[in-house]
C-alpha cells in the first residue's frame, strides 16, 4: 500500500486549505480540514476501504467522488446512508462504516425544515451548460435559480487543469477552474442565483407548474425545498462508464473524473503509480493531470488501434514518457483490500485477446476512462421521452434545437443532451435561456438574436471532425421530437 | 502508412514536414522561429491572438493554424498561450554547435538556469542532454523553457526531463 499524501506543490494549482478539524472515524481520530468533505479526508489519512458491497462482501471505496455511485456511504453522526465524497467534514463529528446495510436508528435525530420557491427558470446543475443558461436568462431578466448537489460549483470545469480549446467568446485559453470563476462571477454581476449542495430529487406537476423536490444539506440537517418553476433547465451533465473485468471493484479502481475530484479539487494524490484505460481526451488529459500531481504514469493502454483524443494531448504525454500502448486492454486488477498490480494483454482487430501476451504492471491505482454517458434519470420522472443515440453517447432525452424536450418548459443542455464538450455545452446553454426568454416575452429581440448567433456558432463548431458525430447525432434527434409532436397533435 | 501519428499517440518530422511545411534553411539561419505542431482541425484559435504580428493564421476556427515563417521573429510568445501546448521555437543559429529550443513546461520541478536536464524526443526517449538557457513565466502558469541542444536535434528535442538529485 503505497503512502497516500496531500499535494503541497502543485505547477498550476494553490490549494487553499480551510482551517483543520478534527472527527472520529471508527473510534479513531482523524484530522482533515474545513471545505473539504469526509471522504477527502478520509482518503488523505490512509483509509481506502470505505465499506464493503452487500451480496459479495467486496472492499470498496473512493469511486465517483460526486455524489453519483453510492460507493462512499457511511454513517454519519448515527445517520446510515450518508454521502461522504460531498458532505463536508465537521469538528466533532462521528463518522462510522455502516455494515452493509444502513440501519436508521429508532429515533433518528434529522432536522428536515421546508421551504417553498418560486422561480420562472430552474436550473439543475452548475457546470458551463447550466451557467451558461443562467447567466443568458436572468441577463434577459428571468428570475432564474440554479441547484447543484456538489459542494463547489462548475461541474466538470473545476476540475480541469489545462487550457481550454475554443475561441475567446467560449473562454478558450483559461483553464477548466478558471473557466468556471469567471463564470460564476460572470452570473453574480447580473444578479443570478445559485444554491450548492442542493439535489433534485423528485418532479411533479402541480397547478399546471412544473415542481422539484430538491433537498438542500444544512449545518444541522436538510431542507426540503420544493420549487415550482414555469421553465426547467435539465443540465446535470453525464456520468462516467465502468469496464468489466476480475477485481474492478477494488479500491484502486477509479473513474478517471473521480480521482480529478480527489487531487485537482481537493489536492490529494490518489495513489503513486498508475495505469489508465483508455485514450480519448478524457483519459490522455488525466494522464497529464497525474504528472502533475507527482504520480507516476506506466502505461496508457487503448484497445482500439488508434488514439481517440486529440494528437495534441497525446504528443504532451508522449514526449514526457509515458508509453501509450494502442491494442491493449486490461485483463485483471490485482489485490486483496486494495490494488497492487494490473495485468494487460493485447488484443486482435476484433478487440479480443491474444492470449499470451499478457504483462504485468506494478501500479497502485487504475485509472477507467473509457466514456461518458449522458446523466439525466430525473427527466424521466417528467416523463420526457428518451431515445438511444450512439453518436451522443446513449440514452439522451429527446430534444429540439432549442433544447426543449418533448415536454413543454423543460429543456436540457450539456452533456446530459448528448456527450461532446465544454464549448457547445455553454451554447446549447445559451441557447435554452434565450430561447425561454424569447417564449416568456423577456427582451424577445435580443433574445432571438442571443439565439440565432449561438446556432450559427454551434453549426460551426460541429464541422469540425471530433464535433462531426454530434451534429449528425443531434439532427436524428431533432428528426424524432419532430415525430414525436406532430403524433401529439 | 507507416509513423501514422493517431497509430503512435505523435507526431514525426516527416508528417510534419508533410503536413505543416517546414522553414526553409535559409530562414532557419536567420534565427529563432516557431514551430507549430498542431495539425487536427481543432476548435480553438488562441494561438492566431497571441502573435501581435500577424504570423499565424486560421481559416476557420476548425481548420489547423498556418503560420507564415517570414513574419515570425521567434519571440515565443504564442508558445505559453496555445492550449495544446504544441507550439515550439527553435534556434538554429543559438551558437556554433548548439540550437535553442523553447518548449511549453507545465510540471514541477521548474528547472533553473545553466541547470543540465535530458532532452527527449517527441516519444519520449532520452536523446541527449541539454542546459537551460532561459526560464520564462509565461500566462497562466505555463513556463517557456529555452534548452540549448545538439545543433541536429533542434527539430527533435521536444521535451525535458529533470535529472534526479542527489539528495533526494
Ligand atoms: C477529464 C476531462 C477533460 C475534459 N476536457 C475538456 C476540454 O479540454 N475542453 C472541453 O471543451 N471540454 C472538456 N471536457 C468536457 C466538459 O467538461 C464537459 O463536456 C462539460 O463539463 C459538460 O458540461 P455540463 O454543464 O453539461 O455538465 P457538468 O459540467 O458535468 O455539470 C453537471 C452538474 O450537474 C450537477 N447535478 C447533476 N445531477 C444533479 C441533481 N439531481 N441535482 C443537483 N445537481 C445535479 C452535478 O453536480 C454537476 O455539477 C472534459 C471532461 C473531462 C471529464
Ligand atoms: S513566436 Fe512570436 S512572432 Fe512567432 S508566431 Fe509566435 S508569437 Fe508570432
Ligand atoms: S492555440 Fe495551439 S492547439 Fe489551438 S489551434 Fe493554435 S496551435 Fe492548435
Ligand atoms: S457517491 Fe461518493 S464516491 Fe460515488
């Protein structure tokens, strides 16, 4: 088990640490500080198993490390099923694993306060697609709210450490966490609202307004918000895909943008020598995060014959060293409680393995970068009707080129519409909030023009060749929400 | 097709060669210039607004940047700005057997002045050694490091390798 150690020099991050706290974990004491959350803390101390699964009483751990996988659950202060990797650390508080399941105590001691909300624009999720919406809608003069259930808002972009391609208008240049400040600030000037650590669960349809449970975490408890809305924006992003293989579900074991969370975010290296599957720009960008934060990179393996990503990000990691092995796959972690190797073996022009190739590594980490899928369970709770696209990376609600579903006044935008990335996620954005505005009757002119500039600069983007596949995935769905409406009528 | 860059994960000097047009040798003598080793239609364009002389150009957002080598003095300035990090200066004419190269730095530790590091190539293999000539703390963090190499691998040497320390 290599020794887990916080980052305290980093080339382009300064990580500004809250005060330290102190809480217990299993009778223990552990130190961690103020801002970060409990599986932060947690991790950067030593301590990868964070519980073990139900049926097959495996190890597990530190996963997503945003809220999404239930890998982290714990019992907090006597409440079971806590997310630790967004709750933030206390003085003081009681931290315990929960056994496999969690039992609540008899007289479970949660403060639940409720609260309703009004808005004309709700937005679920913070990342450059909801910002975006937000900063064009209440620009219009929509009374906009934003939610997002992460602590820090921005999305993915807090978590990117390299300069962004695009061109000034899309911020091209800054870095994903510069990028989200200068939005943020960007919707504080114009008066926007955002709420964090503040989850959708729950839609309904009441008095002919579209209505969200959201539940907001308090210092002492939760509020219950309940938000009606005439308009929802659905920008939720997308969740990473797993890869099957013998022992995957060791701590060690992580999505790529989990371990983002835990080293660029938190500033925490997750491990000392790492092995990353797949090279798309997800997987060649984190590759060059990890030398950044002082990890070693033995090999990139990619089972396809060909680099997915960029050259230009493959070339910054090639010329450091790091071998990028093409035709290869895993085979296997190994371990007992955590990961002390990988086992990878080339594969043949139907992806299948060649037997006898196989190679050891001795890595401590696995790095699984293999995709997204677009994230956006609670559209179907509105009942939004949803189709399979494979160029957009799945399921993806049906939407029109104003981004609205086939339900009236919710729209999506982002990756949660279909996988492409940052630049048209903030114009698909753009576009929604403009395209409320113009519908509701605010500043309609300028609307329009705000909504037809974005199209032709959308269009443009998706020329070009890594955009090309979302163009023609986006025209199959507008195609199908085109079916969908006129059997409505 | 042999060296096909995607097949590789980078680029060689004759795809480049192919692909970008390299400088002439009589341009080359005249001192530093940039070399950009961006050759996908990558939307992006910061490159086009760093060089205040107007030396690189793009069709459009989505078509690869062209640069014009007469124009082009060689101040590195493009270099910290393009986001691929795929800009680079060479230095021909830095001194009798040695070329000057510029290259995009983004790790710890920053190396110092006079300091001696491996130069590797585009691969990442060791294929010399080089002293830092100059360090400069460009936009956002991004270092342009200026190595003087081997006059042949001013269009090799592509990147730098700390060498371990003693004490460490
Ligand atoms: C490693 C990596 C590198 C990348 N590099 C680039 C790059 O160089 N250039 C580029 O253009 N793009 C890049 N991208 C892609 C880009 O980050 C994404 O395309 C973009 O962030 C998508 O934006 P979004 O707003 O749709 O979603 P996200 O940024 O994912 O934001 C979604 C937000 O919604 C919140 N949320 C989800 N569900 C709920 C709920 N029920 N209640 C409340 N909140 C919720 C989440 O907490 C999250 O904050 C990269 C991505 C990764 C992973
Ligand atoms: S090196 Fe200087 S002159 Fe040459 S292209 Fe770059 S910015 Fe322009
Ligand atoms: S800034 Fe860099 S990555 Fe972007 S187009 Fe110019 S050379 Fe290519
Ligand atoms: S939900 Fe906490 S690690 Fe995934």
């Amino acid at each position: 088990m290599g020794t887990i150690q916080r980052i305290w020099r980093h080339p382009i991050l300064d990580f500004k640490r809250g005060r330290s706290v102190r809480f217990q974990f299993e009778g223990k004491r552990i130190e961690g500080y103020e801002n970060e959350s409990i599986a932060v803390a947690l991790f950067a101390s030593g301590v990868k198993v964070f519980g073990r699964s139900r049926r097959f009483n495996h190890p597990m751990g530190w996963f997503c490390g945003i809220g999404k996988c239930s890998s982290c659950l714990m019992r907090v202060n006597g409440i079971p099923n806590v997310r630790t990797c967004i709750t933030p650390v206390r003085e003081g508080m009681r931290v315990e694993l929960q056994g496999r399941k969690g039992v609540l105590p008899d007289e479970p001691n949660i403060k639940v306060k409720k609260k309703e909300e009004y808005v004309r624009v709700l937005i679920i999720g913070s990342g450059p697609a909801g910002l975006e919406t937000g900063i064009t809608s209440t620009k219009l003069g929509l009374d906009t709210l934003i939610i997002d259930e992460n602590p820090i808002p921005g999305g993915q972009l807090i978590k990117q450490t390299h300069k962004f391609f695009g061109s000034k208008k899309e911020y091209a240049g800054l870095r994903g966490f510069e990028i989200a400040k200068t939005m943020l600030e960007g919707l504080r000037k114009c008066g926007g609202r955002y709420l964090t650590e503040t989850s959708a669960i729950g839609y309904y349809w009441k008095n002919k307004k579209h209505k969200f449970l959201a539940v907001q975490k308090q210092e002492d408890g939760y509020q219950l918000l309940e938000i009606k809305a005439d308009n929802i924006v659905v920008t939720s992003g997308a969740s990473e895909n797993y890869l099957p293989f013998p022992r995957n579900y060791l701590p060690g074991v992580y999505g790529a943008g989990g371990v983002q969370t835990l080293m660029n975010v938190y500033g925490v290296k997750p491990g000392n020598k790492a092995l990353i599957v797949g090279a798309g720009n997800v997987g060649l960008i984190i590759g060059y995060q990890l030398l950044q934060a002082g990890v070693e990179v033995k090999a990139l393996i990619e089972a396809m014959p060909h680099v997915g990503g960029y050259l230009v990000h493959a070339s910054k990691l090639a010329r450091l060293g790091v071998p990028i092995l093409l035709r290869h796959t895993i085979k296997e972690a190994k371990g007992e409680e955590y990961v002390n190797g990988a086992t990878i073996i080339e594969v043949d022009e139907n992806k299948q393995p060649i037997e006898g190739t196989e190679r050891k590594l001795d890595v401590d980490l696995i790095l699984i970068a293999v995709g997204l899928s677009a994230s956006t369970k609670i559209l179907s709770q509105a009942g939004c009707e949803k189709m399979f696209v494979q160029e957009l990376g799945g399921w993806i609600p049906i939407h029109n080129e104003n981004m609205e579903t086939t339900i009236d006044g919710i729209y999506v935008a982002g990756d949660g519409s279909g996988i492409a990335e940052a630049s048209t996620a903030m114009l698909e954005g753009r576009i929604a909030g403009a395209a409320i505005a113009e519908r509701e009757g605010y500043n309609p002119e300028d609307a329009r023009r705000i909504r037809e500039d974005a199209f032709s600069e959308l269009s443009k983007l998706r020329q070009s060749s890594s955009l090309k596949i979302v163009a023609e995935g986006k025209r199959k769905c507008q195609q199908r929400w085109n079916e969908v409406k006129s059997h409505e009528k | 097709m042999k060296n096909e860059p995607r097949e590789i994960g980078y680029l060689t000097y004759d795809v480049l060669k192919e692909k970008i047009g390299l400088p002439s040798k009589e341009r080359l003598a005249k001192g530093p210039v940039a070399i950009i080793e961006c050759t996908e239609d990558i939307p992006c364009d910061p490159c086009v607004e760093a060089c205040k002389l107007g030396a690189i150009s793009k069709e459009s957002l989505i078509t690869p940047p062209t640069i014009d080598y007469e124009k082009c003095t060689g101040c590195t300035l493009c270099v910290d700005v393009c986001p691929g990090l795929a800009i680079f200066v060479i230095n021909v004419n830095y001194k009798e057997e040695k070329a000057l190269v510029s290259i995009p730095y983004e790790m710890l530790p920053v190396p110092e002045r006079r300091e001696k590091v491996d130069t590797l190539d585009r691969s990442g293999k060791k294929i010399g050694e080089g002293e830092i000539i100059k360090v400069r703390r460009g936009k956002r963090e991004t270092f342009v490091v200026s190595v003087a190499v081997d006059k042949n691998l001013a269009t090799e040497a592509r990147s730098i390798k700390i060498q371990k320390e003693e004490n460490e």
